[in-house]
C-alpha cells in the first residue's frame, strides 16, 4: 500500500521504528548529534539503504533533583 508523503510522515512519527521508504523494520540509530535546543540521530535502513535524520527539539525540563540550598 503507498501513502502519501504526509500520511507516511504521521506514520512515522508515531512509530519511529521502520524505513519510511521501504517500510522494513531493519534499521540501525547511529550517533546523535546536539546543537543548542537541538539534536538529530542518523538513521540507515539495513534493507534498502536509506539515509534520514530522526529530528528532536526540546519542549522542555524535568527536575531531578533539586538544588540544596
């Protein structure tokens, strides 16, 4: 079945764990980069031989623990 470029965006999105090209759940995460209130993780289909980003902002914190003073 071919989806849109939007519908496999969403798709994607809420299942991160296949190629969006090929749909083969053989893929590899390799290092992720950070820059300032961003980061991205290079991903490669071990099927097909796509290359994409997985693309993270931050939307916020979480205190762990707090400051002792």
């Amino acid at each position: 079945m071919k989806f849109s470029e939007a519908e496999r965006k969403q798709r994607y999105l809420s299942d991160p764990n296949f190629c969006p090209e090929c749909e083969s759940r053989n893929i590899t995460a390799h290092q992720s980069t950070f820059e300032h209130t961003q980061a991205w993780q290079a991903i490669t289909c071990d099927d097909c031989d796509a290359e994409w980003h997985d693309l993270f902002t931050l939307t916020g914190y979480e205190l762990t623990m707090e400051a002792k003073i």
